[in-house]
C-alpha cells in the first residue's frame, strides 16, 4: 500500500512538472489544466481526444461501479433479517434494481455543480469515516 502511494505521489509529481514544461517556451501562456489540455499541446488534437475518451470512459465507470456497490450493499441491508439495522427498519425488503434507481437519482444532480470545492468538509468526513471503518476491522 505505501508503494502504490509512492507511486501515486511520484505520478503526479512528474504530471504536474510536465504541466509548466508544456508551455515553458510561451511566456504568458498558462499551463495546462487538464489531462486532455496536456495531451493537445505535447501530441496533438487526436491523442487529445482519444485521452478524453478514456478519461469519460473512466469516470463513467467508476460512477457507474459506485451506484451499483451502493444499491447492492444497501439491498443486503435491506434483506438482512439476522440484524437489527436501520436500513431495514425503514425500507424493509427492497430490491437492488430499486436501490440502485434511488441512489441514481439521489446522486445525479451532484453532476450539476460547478464548483467542487464545496465538498472539502464531507471528503474529509468520508476520509476519517473509512479510516474508523479500518480501525475498527482490523481491531
């Protein structure tokens, strides 16, 4: 695990120092603000646009992967007769199809904010709510 962040920090390192090379004989041009910007400016508009492909190939994945661990995991809550917890308190016996539809819906308009950065108090939360999930596994 902390190889992988290894890498992860030398990645971005070399993304972001690659970002102000890009434009380093342009005075006044600003660096690149994307993945795709990047790509247009050091190979071309066609490798620019097979990045976006695969970086909205990747997001919709990984969105699409979320929705369907959310609905399935809350289906199970759902079902589970053996324990005593809220989601089957309230919405007893619903099935995944239905879960996934609510989270769908529950999640999209998060597609329509602009600005990110409102959600730097939740990210943490979420941040220390796995962390405390891991505490608690392992303890």
């Amino acid at each position: 695990m902390a190889f992988c962040a290894y890498l992860a920090t030398v990645t971005m390192q070399s993304l972001n120092r690659s970002r102000f090379l890009a434009v380093q004989g342009e005075p006044g041009r600003p660096p690149p603000a994307s993945y795709v910007e990047l790509t247009e400016l050091v190979l071309g508009e066609g490798a620019a646009r097979l990045v976006f492909g695969l970086t909205l190939a990747a997001a919709l994945g990984v969105c699409s992967t979320y929705i369907v661990f959310v609905g399935q995991t809350l289906a199970s809550l759902s079902s589970d007769e053996t324990n005593d917890n809220i989601v089957r308190a309230f919405a007893p016996d619903v099935g995944e199809t239905t879960w996934k539809l609510v989270v769908s819906l529950a999640v999209m308009p998060l597609s329509l904010v602009r600005d990110y950065g409102i959600f730097a108090f939740t990210s943490a939360l979420g941040v220390a709510a796995v962390l405390a999930g891991i505490g608690v596994t392992l303890a």
